[in-house]
C-alpha cells in the first residue's frame, strides 16, 4: 500500500478443496456474467492453480527456489512462503523459511491468510476494465464524472482537480494525483512512532482523498508515472458510482466467486485477520511491533484485501489466461507505453535476466509485503510473501522470481 517496490524445507501443498455441489446454479445466482461463468467452469484452474492433467508426473521444485527464499530471511525478514503452480503438474509446490510466529516459533502455512496490500489494485483494475468492456465507462472519461455525490472535489467546476484526470490515468498512475499514504501527519499515524496509538483508527475514502488533495499535484495529468494510492482510491468511489454498490461487493461477484477465491476478503474495518494466520512484523519509528491487528480501512481499495498464496495464484492464473476480460481490455491491462514500460493498467510486467518476462503485482501493508508474477499464457504462476512489509534488499525479492522463472526454463 505505501508504494510498489522497484521491482526451510519444501513440503508439498495441502489437496485442494473438492467441488461445490450446484457450481453451476451458484454463478448463475451470483449475477456473474454468462460467458465468463462458462469459461470458469470449462477447463477453470483449481483452487491453487491450473487445472492438472493426470498422466504427467509431479515436477521437482527448482533448485535455487529455496535459497531464494531463505536469503530473504538471512536479510532478516521473520519469514516468507512461496507458492508455484504449473499447467500440466497435478502438484502444487509450496516452500517456506524462517518463523510466521518469532514466540512459537511455528512456520508459515500454506493455508495462512496475510494481508495483499497493493495486490488489491489488481482486482480492482479488472472490475473497472469489465465495466468498460460493457459500455458503462470509457477510459477517456474524466473522475470527476463518475464519482458519488458529496465526494470532495467531485463538482467544483473546472478548478475541480477529478475533472482533468481521467480514468487510465487512474489505472496507471498517471494522474498526478498526491499519494495520500506519504501526507507527513498521516504518514505518521500509519506507519511511524503514531502506529500504536492509530492502528484501530478508522477512515472514509472521502477522509482519505481530502487529505490528497490538500496537496498539490505532483505532476500535471498524463505527463508521467506516480505512483499514488490515492488513484485506486477514487477508482473504488467510481466503481460505486457506476454500479451502484461497493467495489467490495462487485469484487466478490465477478471474481471472487465464480472463480472459488474462497479465502479472499474485503474486511472493511475488520481488524483481526481469519484463521488460520501467522504474526505481522513491521517496524513504527525505530522499534519492531506485531501488527498482525489494525483497522484495514487505511488502505481501502488501495490495499484492503486479506487473501492466501493459492487463492493469487488461482486468480493471476485464471486473469492472465483472459478469464476475465475480453481480449481487447486484455491489451489494455498489458499496455505500459504511458509510463515508458514501467505499469500497465492494474498489471506490470519484470523481465528477468535469462529473458523470461512476467506479469503481475506486489502488495505491502503493515506487516506483509506479497508479490505475485505469472507467465504471460498464465499457465506457470508463483506468490511469494514475507511477514514484514519491508524487503532489506528488494533485489532479493526479485530473485525469487529468477529462481522459479529461470530455473524452470531450463527444467
């Protein structure tokens, strides 16, 4: 949530869950769309991933993906966990280093719910691409047009600042707009010394995107890439606007559940993650705190979700294969021409050093930083995860991907 970075043994995964009696009637009362409830039930991958096929025999993990994961604990990070799955293998495989809890000294599960911070972004890029796709937004629309009544700086005229940026520029940072996570107060509040006494502080996204824009833009609409929280911000207030509910509820219906992301939630204000989970390690000022609990409302569509390493994988699999969007917004969600190959529309692609290129996102909260990254067909995906939100060397966060991408190339 606060910015996107710059970019022990192995145990096999648990079984995945079996099927849901009535899959079918399920999607048809979930509202999601026809075409797409087909496709998820033809051929959708599973709960962790791809779907198997049967005569091929399980494949090995790479052999760098465990030191990968283990230099990132060396760096001290507390723990971390990865997940791969691969079209064509019946098994997932699952790793993990260091401790998800520095008093019982438990590992991190595979089963262990974390908060995704920025992966949220994602989700909510692709409900706003499908909403174009059906005519009810167009890229080049402005904010200020799409946005609920009494949202700040939504009717201002033209001194309005919404009303010169539009929605790409939304989707890829773009806009110019102030990140609201780096106002100094609130900065303080979030992730400072003022972290314990704040934690449990609630917020509007109205609240939020007034302190935004209190401060000046950054840079004029469509001239540069910012990161800003602030954008996704407003794009959930559009969402709301267009559809009439939540971007949680839209989320849950054209995603969450005709894809099964069973494990994936929106908690609003909910401070207390769902069971089973480990602990959350951040630092506030110049000491370690547990922030496993906080108010998740700081983050809101910028960065709410609380998900788990199978439940990424099943949804980057199934976003990647064009599960979700028609191919002309796929093209849309790919193309990072406007910030000079830096992000996409809710998406961004690493290119490694053997040559491989990956698409995907990271998340950091108090407490976690994620990423998930997939080839470009979706058919070979890892998440990883640390119980900090804070990587000592973010090179070895990408290492992880080298590992498992480079690795495999070769395998």
């Amino acid at each position: 949530m606060r910015k996107r970075s710059p970019r022990p043994a192995t145990t096999p995964a648990p079984p995945p869950a079996p099927p849901v009696t009535g899959r079918r009637r399920a999607l048809v009362r979930s509202g999601a769309p026809a075409a797409l409830a087909a496709l998820l039930l033809t051929g959708c991958a599973g709960p962790s991933g791809p779907a198997p096929v049967a005569h091929r025999a399980p494949e090995r993990p790479p052999a760098a993906t465990r030191p990968a994961l283990q230099r990132l604990v060396d760096d001290g990070v507390p723990g971390a966990a990865a997940l791969t799955t691969r079209a064509g293998y019946p098994a997932a495989r699952y790793a993990t280093a260091g401790v998800a809890d520095l008093r019982s000294g438990r590992a991190i599960g595979p089963r262990d719910h974390f908060r995704a911070g920025s992966l949220t972004k994602t989700l909510v890029a692709t409900v706003v691409l499908q909403l174009v796709a059906e005519g009810r937004l167009s890229l080049h629309d402005s904010a200020a047009a799409h946005l609920p009544p009494g949202v700040p700086a939504a009717g201002d005229g033209d001194r309005s600042t919404l009303r010169t940026v539009t929605i790409r520029q939304l989707l890829d940072h773009t806009s110019g707009l102030f990140n609201y996570t780096r106002d100094p107060r609130l900065s303080e509040q979030l992730f400072g010394s003022g972290f314990g006494a704040h934690r449990y502080d609630s917020h509007t996204p109205a609240e939020l995107l007034r302190i935004a824009l209190g401060h000046p833009p950054v840079a004029a609409p469509g001239t540069r890439y910012s990161y800003s929280n602030t954008n996704y911000l407003v794009l959930g207030l559009v969402i709301r606007a267009v559809t009439g509910h939540p971007y949680a509820t839209e989320i849950r219906r054209r995603i969450l559940v005709p894809a099964r992301l069973g494990h994936t939630s929106f908690p609003g204000t909910d401070p207390v993650l769902p069971r089973p989970h480990g602990r959350a390690y951040s630092r506030a000022g110049d000491r370690r705190v547990d922030a496993t609990s906080l108010d998740p409302s700081r983050a809101g569509a910028a960065g709410e979700m609380v998900t788990t390493l199978g439940d990424l994988n099943r949804f980057f699999s199934a976003l990647l294969r064009g599960r979700f969007l028609a191919p002309r917004q796929m093209a849309e969600i790919r193309d990072e021409k406007a910030t000079g190959g830096t992000y996409g529309l809710g998406l961004y692609a690493t290119r490694l050093p053997c040559g491989v290129t990956v698409w995907g996102h990271d998340g950091e909260i108090n407490g976690s930083y994620v990423r998930t990254a997939g080839t470009a067909d979706g058919r070979h995906i890892v998440s990883y995860r640390v119980n900090t939100d804070t990587l000592p060397d973010p090179a070895h966060g990408t290492a992880v991907l080298t590992a498992e991408f480079c690795a495999a190339r070769h395998h």
